[in-house]
C-alpha cells in the first residue's frame, strides 16, 4: 500500500488494471501515486527513461487520455522532486483541496 499526508491510498495497480483502458480494451497507464476518489494520477518521472522523444510523446497520449476520463494529472520530475519536495506537496495538496471543492458545488 502507499501512504499519502497519512492516509493510506488504495490499490493503485488493481484500479488502473481493471479500469482504466482505452476504447480498444488497452491499459492506459498506471500512475506512480493516486487519490482514487478524486481522480488524480501523480506521476514521478526520471530523464533517464521519460527523456527522450518517443516516451515523452506515449506519456502525453496516455496521459491526455486520462485527463480526457476526467482525472487531474500532475507530473513532477526526479530533479523537482530532489530539490524541492515541498513544492511538489503544496501542488498535489491544491489539486486534491480544488477537486474536493469543484465536487462538493458539482463543478467538473
């Protein structure tokens, strides 16, 4: 399981491997870290194997096809990560209070 500001997030993997698929039946993607009840994906990425051509244009298909489901995506970097994890936090923390927000006045 992964913990998140102290909760414990559900299974991420079972989630995406059993619903998120594209129109074909192909599986989409499955995020590093997830809030599953408001629909946001976080991923971790490192140059080393996100920084190149091909798999920097398979992550924007996969992940516009997330977004296109209704799910935030946040994207941060190994060297963001590193060298400033708290603005990371505070980014993932804004997402998950507007979401909660938008869906508490039913705004989507």
């Amino acid at each position: 399981m992964v913990y998140a500001n102290g909760r414990k997030l559900k299974s991420i993997r079972a989630f995406f491997e059993g619903g998120a698929r594209s129109g074909a039946g192909e599986l989409l993607t499955i995020p590093d870290f997830a809030y599953l009840e408001r629909k946001i994906a976080i991923y971790c990425d490192g140059f080393a194997y996100h920084g190149n051509v091909d798999s920097l244009g398979g992550d924007a298909r996969k992940r516009n096809a997330l977004q296109a489901k209704g799910w935030a995506v946040l994207t941060f970097w190994g060297r963001q990560i590193l060298r400033n994890p708290g603005a990371c936090e505070a980014q993932i923390w804004q997402c998950y209070q507007f979401r909660r927000t938008t869906r508490e006045i039913n705004i989507t």
